[in-house]
C-alpha cells in the first residue's frame, strides 16, 4: 500500500499489502511501437482469425470495419485513412506513440495546430484540404533548427519531460537530446513522403 507520497523528491513509500484487495494503478498510457500499430490496421482490413473470435469481439470489430469501409486498404505499409467533416481533418497514423507525437510536432511547427490522440491513433487538425495537403509536401523537409523549436517546447511545457525522472536537472542541450532520442522518433516519420493517404467523407 502507498502510505506516503514525496511529490518534490519524486519518492514513495509504500508498506506490504495484506487484506487481499486488488492494487490499484494510476499513470498515464504507456508508448506503444509502430509494429503493433500495424498489425493492428492489418486486422481490421482483413478476416483472417475472426474464426477464434468471441461474439462480442466479432461485434465489436464489425463496428470498427463499418466506420472504416469507406477505405480500400491495400497495403498497411503505405495506405492511411483520411476522414473529413467539412472543418476537421482527422488522420489514422496507425504507427506508434514516439512516431505520433514527431508527426504531431511537424505538424503544428509547420503551422497547423492539432490534437493528438494516441488511444486511436488518430490525429485532428482544424484546416482545408489544401492546406492540409500543401503542408504535407513541406513536413518532409528536415528542418536544420529543429533544436530551436524542441528548446521552445521545453520553455513553454516543461511537463514534457516528466517521463524522465532526472530531465528537469539536466541542461539545455541535454534536455533536447533526450527528447529527440527518447521522447519523438524524426527518423521515422520523415517516412510519411511514401504513404498514400485514401480521403473520405466523414
């Protein structure tokens, strides 16, 4: 059992547990890899092992393939499924955690403010078609001051380094390099110039 809790210390003291009670577990959603992401879409694209499936689990997945039948996903690799609404953008990224934040990122340094959702994977953005398309053509160039923005990041959210335990002591150029090695993954979604993002109507 928690019995006392040193939020500056960033310590807790905790005492065994005998009344036979569940532990209960706070926190937040921890990263999930690109891998699973994708597995994840191949499933939903495809009926393969339905057949071990529960009722429920089919039901449940038979109203995720409905929202998403307006898609003809070929290649999980590549094909990602665009809704719009007529003001809201939203993209399925169906990769992994370290991936959607850097997406995320991009997307808002180059000017399109939006809200990540990594539950779904899915990333909203307020904004037109053409903007959205003609600031997907510029997000694959790598920006030579991308410290500069990362610094700007640390300066006005230092939360964002609460998944370290000792970030908050480090300097500067330290912090930046902490985050761009553990916290977002550029090498990765420079990757996005191949995919073929399939629009519908949401």
């Amino acid at each position: 059992k928690i019995k006392h809790v040193d939020v500056d210390a960033k310590l807790i003291q905790v005492i065994p547990a005998y009344d036979g009670k569940k532990p209960m577990f706070f926190g937040g959603v921890a990263n999930t890899h690109s891998i699973v992401r994708q597995k994840m879409l191949e499933i939903l694209f495809d009926n393969k092992g339905d057949e071990i499936l529960d009722r429920k689990a089919i039901e449940a997945m038979n109203a995720i393939r409905l929202e998403f039948s307006y898609f003809k996903v070929k290649n999980i690799s590549y094909d990602r499924p665009v809704f719009y609404d007529g003001k809201y953008l939203t993209l399925y990224t169906f990769m992994g955690s370290k991936f959607n934040r850097t997406l995320s990122f991009l997307l808002q340094v180059n000017g399109l403010p939006n809200l990540l959702d990594d539950k779904t994977s899915s990333i909203e953005i307020e904004c037109t078609f053409e903007s959205f398309r003609e600031c997907w053509s510029t997000i694959l160039n790598p920006l030579s001051n991308i410290d500069d923005y990362i610094a700007d990041v640390v300066a006005t959210n230092p939360g964002i380094l609460s998944f370290s335990k000792f970030a908050e002591y480090l300097r500067y150029n330290f912090q930046i390099q902490l985050l761009k090695t553990r916290y977002f993954d550029f090498g990765e979604v420079f990757r996005v110039g191949e995919w073929n993002l399939l629009y519908a109507d949401a």
